[in-house]
C-alpha cells in the first residue's frame, strides 16, 4: 500500500524524530549536533511575503528544515534550505541534506520534497533553486541514478562540481543563524 505524502515545515517538537532519517546520510552525526543545528534553523523568524495566509500574507521562513510526511505523521524525507545571493542568479534558495527514505514509493516522497522546493522558493522570490546532495549518494550507484532523474525530470540540471576541505575538527559548534544575514 502507497502512501500519501504532504510536504510539512519540521516542528520542534519533530527534531528527535527526524535524527533517524538524518543519519542515514551522516551516520557518524551525533544527536546533540543534529539537535543544535534543528535548532538554530527553526529560530529564524518568518518572513511575510505576499500570498494566502488568514492575514493576507503568505509567511514562508528565510532558512528551514522541510520534511515529507505520511498521513500517521511519519518522516520519510526532509531538506534544509536557506535564501542566498548568488553572483549568477541573484536570489537562490539553497537546498542541503535531500534525503527521501521508504520502502515502497521513493518517487512518491521525493515529489512531494521537489514541489515543497519549487513552493518555497516561489514564496521567497527565489530566482533558481541550489541543491547540494550529499556525497554518501555516490556510493550507492542505484539510489543516486534515480535521485539525480527525479531532479531533472522535475526541471533541475547540473550545473557546478562542490568541493570542500574542513579547517576545523567536527567538534559539536554552536550555531549562530540569527547573525548570519
């Protein structure tokens, strides 16, 4: 049986929940880091932005962390996303930890993430979307031959190779998105 799936904002009272699908990304990720970073996103406060809210408004958050829910409230997949200036495209929504898990309607979940992106982004006036999936996908070829369909069947190619070299140790850090503007 196929379930259906509704893009939700993660609620705090989610954070615990969700650092099982987390993991499976970052395996070596500690829940007290998981539980800082969930956090730090889900204090930045709601921009308004024009839309169909009971106030007139549409009050979407400039940086957050977006799940993909059954109709029992289970998570199956979430992103994090927060709103940058590129020197391209101007106004993007960078989109970070795509993960989409379930035994039997992958495709079903990961459309429900992709149209939560698109929404998002439309919300916030974003020019293009930036997503960076992590590089634990590579090593299972399968999964990430059909993740990387879903995002060009869903209008999204690639476009820049992402490089990184940690100059501190992976330490758990306190997070500041409040000054992060």
């Amino acid at each position: 049986m196929h379930d259906t799936y509704v893009a939700k904002p993660l609620a705090r009272r989610q954070i615990d929940q969700a650092f099982p699908v987390v993991q499976t990304i970052a395996p070596d990720l500690d829940v007290e880091r998981w539980r800082d970073f969930a956090a730090a996103v889900l204090a930045v406060p709601e921009l308004e932005t024009g839309g169909h809210s009971p106030s007139g408004k549409n009050r979407t958050r400039s940086r957050g962390i977006m799940t993909v829910q059954n109709a029992r409230g289970y998570i199956h997949g979430l992103f994090s996303y927060a709103v940058e200036n590129h020197l391209r495209h101007g106004r993007v929504l960078a989109v970070e930890n795509f993960i989409v898990l379930d035994l039997f309607d992958l495709a079903g979940a990961a459309d429900a993430l992709l149209g939560a992106m698109d929404r998002i982004a439309d919300d916030l006036g974003c020019a293009a979307i930036h997503t960076n999936l992590p590089d634990d996908y590579s090593s299972l070829p399968e999964y990430c031959n059909w993740l990387l369909n879903s995002f060009r069947e869903a209008g999204h190619a690639v476009e820049t190779l992402r490089l990184c070299k940690l100059m501190i140790d992976m330490a758990p850090v306190a997070l500041d998105v409040a000054n992060d503007h």
